[in-house]
C-alpha cells in the first residue's frame, strides 16, 4: 500500500524556520532526513520524498478569464501551515506507515531537541480496479 | 519478412535461458542469493557481448560458464578477504573452481523453473516481495523495468529484491520441490502471486500504459511456462485458462479517455477471440480431469461470459450453478457477493438485495466498498436511482482504484441527471 506523508510546519512564528537555525542544528536536521531516506530505500520502501521551497517562494496560479495563467504571492494568507515536504512510501501495513511518520516527526531543530512536527497520512488511490 | 534486430533477439534469448541457468547454478551450490547475483552479472555481461559479437553457438552454456566464473571469483575474494586458510576454504574453492568451459551444454534439470518458481513465491515471503523476485529470477525482467512497472525507483526495487533474496537464505529453504505434504499450499502460493502479477497489469489501459500492459503478458507467458511443466495439474491449466479469458477483453475494458467500461457495455467485437478459443479449450480440458478447485470455477465462468456475442446472451443461470459450486469450495465472502449479482440475473435484483442483507451480517465483509457497489447496481436495476445512486457515491468514497473511483461517481451522475444515457 502507497501512503503520502506530508510534512506540515506553522507559518509565522512557528519553530520550523530553518534559516534561523544555528549550523550546527541545520546539519543535524539535513543529516536526520538523510538517514531515515537511506533506511526507507534499504528497506524497499521508498517511493518518493521532497523537501519543498519555503512559503515566501511560493506562488498561486490561476487561470485568468482569457484562460492565460495570473500568478499571485502564496500560499494563502489564511493558511496557517504549509507543506514542508512530503514523502511518499510503499509499506505492507498502515502501522509501518505510521511509524515511518513517527519517527519523521522527530527530526531535530534547534538544540537538536526533537520537532514533534505533525505529519498526515493518507493513502495513496493506487490500487488496481476491479474487473467489472 | 526481414530479420528481428539482435538487440531484441538477445533480450528475448536471455529472458527465456535466465531461468533455466539461475536453477542450474542454484541447484550445483545452493545458495540461491548469490547464484542470482552471479547469473544477474552473467546477463549484463551478455547483453553487452552478445549485441557486439553476437550470439554464441552455445548461449546457455556460455551463462552458466560465466556466472560460474563469477561465483568463483566471489568466494575467492570473500576467502581472501576473512584470510582463512584451515581446509574448510581450501575445499570449498577446489569444488567451486572447476568451471566447465563456455561450449559445454548446460547441466539443466526439466524441474530447475519449477523449483525456482516454488521459491520465489515462497508464503514466508510477503506479496511484494515474491512479485519481485519473480518477475527477476523467473520472467527475467531487469530491476529497472520491474521498477518502472510498479512505480518504484529503481534503488528501491533493488533493496526489495535483495531482501526477499536475503530472506530465502536466512530461511533455509532448500533448492528443491516441496514434498508432498505440503505441495498443493505451495503451489497455491504460486498460483496467486502469478494471479496477483496479472492483475497488476491488467489494470492499465493498453495505450497509455504499455510497460505495465506487459506485466499482464509477463503472467500470462509464466502461467503457461508453468502449465507446461505442471501439464496435468488442473488449478495450473485453470489459473491460464483464466488469464487469457480475461485479459481477452482487454482491449474494450476501457473508453478513449480512459474510463472504464463495464462488462454489459463493452463492445464484444474488440475481444481477442483467439485468446478466447484458447481459454475455453484450456477449461474444458481441466473440468475434464474431475478434480475441481477455484481457479477453474472461476476460469468457467469467465468462458460463459466471453461465449455469449452480446451481453444479453449470457448464460446466467450456468454462472449462477458455477457459484453455486465455488461457494461450496471456497468460504470467501467475496464470492457470495459476485454470487449475488448471479442470482439477481436469474431471479430478479429482489432476490440479489436479499442476499446482500444476509452479508451485511458477515463481519468479514460488512462496510467493504464492494458490498456497497453491488448494492448500488442492483438497486439501479430495480429502479431505485436514488438509493443506487448514494451507494456509488458511498462506494466511490472508498475504492483505492482512480479509474474505479471515476466509474462509480459516473453512474451516480448518470442516475441522477434527468437524461437517460
């Protein structure tokens, strides 16, 4: 079974702003993502993982009434967290998938103190239809 | 009618000869890890050879020589590296250093792919994981190209296989066929997992899709390896006669954007009748032998589908006595619930909804999605647009499958809006 793990941090004056971190702490976090990816692919169950731009990069598009794309500033001014980064992993039970979440989560920040950030799970739509 | 390319030539002459050197070798030295390794190494270092050279008079010898070669230089490089110089080693590299020459015929054993196939669909193995080393020590498939099927990278479908490898060894299972005790659960194994490979592909369009569409001919071309070795074996002849039954309608399953296509709405003359006739003469020769197992019930009743020219045609009430028989074999709820559809055909959708309540009290089953998509259906029969319609929706909420998902959410859409398509 395929589940999407997304990483989620809260904008503002949340803990996850990385370029506030000492060096030291930002190696250790590079480190700590590095390893639990080695392990995921040593262990077959790596699919796909990203870490993703902060929000200040980000941008919104929408199509414009002559159908040519607009681009505004995002995400969402009301949005109170963004996608760090997500993985994406092939496990044999759900439990695996929520222990791979588990152990995502405490990726150290500053002091190298653990994040505890949240991470949702949901399922991948990858199974095969039924013949009908 | 101008020659194939040796590049393809080469592909297709390893694909088939891996399996009978990598039994060959695992069989001589018994451990099957590392024999995989060497005549993986042997595959690659033919691949490049044979399509600059070409292919040489002796080609299953030629791999057995070198991947023998390859074994060698391991346990050399392994000894050398622990510095272990008591008798043991001195033993183990005088056995292993004779290597016969390239041009020397292939010591291949009729049941080497059997045994391979018996091993790597081992039940100590997970599902994934058998499916992989499969399609890798039996269908011959590059990591790469199983990789690509299964929407993996390829470092991650190396780890995979290299672990399934690593759990055969650790297990301790022999190089040899199961004994009878235990053949009939271990050739089951077999059988599913070859089952589960072809559903992998068969889910794919054939357009869109074509690495996948391969795995479905992969487990097709297994099953029938496998029938061969197995020719009197009725589940074996049964799961093939399944396969082609099936994948036989391939080609009207799906719409030109992709949507699926029900099996009373599908256009019967796009069917493979090839396929078809081979089906039916492969289930008829199976029922013929008396012994009667699941996988040819359900080959049989794909044969009455595929026999009828149009859907209305359709012999329901033979399918509804095929069920009958399946579900005194088989205690699988799913089968009650296929069974259900059977019985609505024959005596009306009343009597299938019935039927349904009763397996709304079957733990196993209850609150599936499926229980909900049959529902639906037979309510849209008995004209209930409404009801059938929320049961779509509550099914389409739960499938994993996208094109299942889009399907459902069109036939709730098709009963609710005021034209009738």
């Amino acid at each position: 079974m395929k589940y999407i793990l997304m990483m989620h941090a809260p904008r503002g004056n949340g803990e996850y702003q990385i370029d506030g971190w000492s060096p030291d702490d930002f190696k250790a976090h590079i480190a700590f993502m590095r390893d639990l990816n080695r392990d995921l692919i040593e262990r077959g169950e790596l699919v796909g993982a990203e870490g993703l731009t902060p929000p200040g990069q980000a941008r919104v598009v929408c199509a414009g009434a002559n159908g040519a794309p607009v681009v505004t500033d995002g995400p969402f001014p009301e949005a109170k967290e963004f996608l760090v980064g997500y993985w994406i992993v092939e496990t044999d039970t759900p439990e695996r998938a929520y222990e791979i979440a588990g152990r995502a989560s405490t990726a150290p920040g500053p002091g190298g103190a653990p994040l505890n950030m949240p991470i949702e799970v949901r399922q991948v739509m990858s199974a095969p239809p039924t013949d009908l | 009618m101008t020659a194939e390319p040796l590049d393809s030539r080469v592909e297709h002459l390893l694909r088939e000869l891996a399996p009978q050197v990598l039994g060959a070798v695992a069989r001589r030295h018994g451990d099957f890890a590392a024999a995989e390794d060497a005549v993986q190494e042997a595959l690659i270092a033919a691949a490049a050879q044979w399509t600059a050279d070409g292919i040489p008079a002796n080609p299953s010898g030629w791999l057995y020589h070198v991947a023998l070669r390859r074994m060698t230089d391991h346990v050399r490089s392994e000894l050398s590296r622990r510095r272990r110089e008591d008798t043991v080693a001195t033993d183990v590299v005088a056995e292993w250093a004779f290597v016969p020459p390239p041009d020397a015929t292939l010591d291949a054993n009729q049941d080497d792919s059997l045994v391979l196939l018996f091993m790597c669909c081992h039940p100590a193995l997970t599902p994934p994981s058998a499916i992989a080393l499969t399609l890798r020590a039996v269908g011959g498939l590059t990591t790469a190209e199983i990789a690509s099927a299964f929407l993996v990278p390829e470092a991650t479908m190396a780890q995979r296989i290299s672990r399934a490898k690593q759990s055969i060894r650790a297990s301790g299972i022999p190089f040899a066929l199961p004994g009878d005790a235990e053949r009939a659960e271990r050739l089951g194994a077999v059988l599913h997992v070859l089952y589960l490979i072809f559903n992998e592909g068969y889910a794919s369009s054939a357009g869109a899709d074509a690495l996948r569409a391969d795995l479905s001919n992969e487990a097709i071309r297994l099953a029938r390896m496998l029938h061969d070795l197995l020719p009197d074996d009725p589940e074996a002849t049964g799961l093939l006669a399944l396969m082609l039954l099936t994948d036989a309608r391939r080609s009207a399953r799906t719409g030109a954007s992709g949507e699926l296509i029900p099996l009373d709405e599908q256009d019967r003359a796009l069917w493979n009748h090839e396929r078809i006739a081979e089906g039916v003469a492969l289930v008829e020769a199976a029922l013929s032998k008396g012994v009667v197992g699941t996988y040819q019930l359900q080959a049989a009743i794909a044969a009455v589908h595929d026999e009828a020219t149009r859907a209305d045609d359709t012999d329901w009430p033979q399918i509804l006595a095929l069920y009958d028989v399946l579900m005194r074999m088989s205690d699988n709820p799913m089968v009650a619930l296929n069974r259900a559809i059977a019985v609505a055909m024959v005596h009306g959708p009343a009597a299938g909804l019935a039927l349904l309540d009763d397996l709304d009290g079957d733990a196993r089953i209850r609150g599936h999605f499926r229980l909900d998509v049959v529902r639906a259906h037979l309510l849209e029969r008995l004209g209930d647009r409404e009801r059938a319609a929320a049961h779509y929706r509550a099914a389409a909420e739960r499938t994993l499958s996208v094109p299942e998902r889009d399907y459902l959410l069109t036939r709730a859409a098709r009963l609710v809006s005021p034209d009738i398509s």
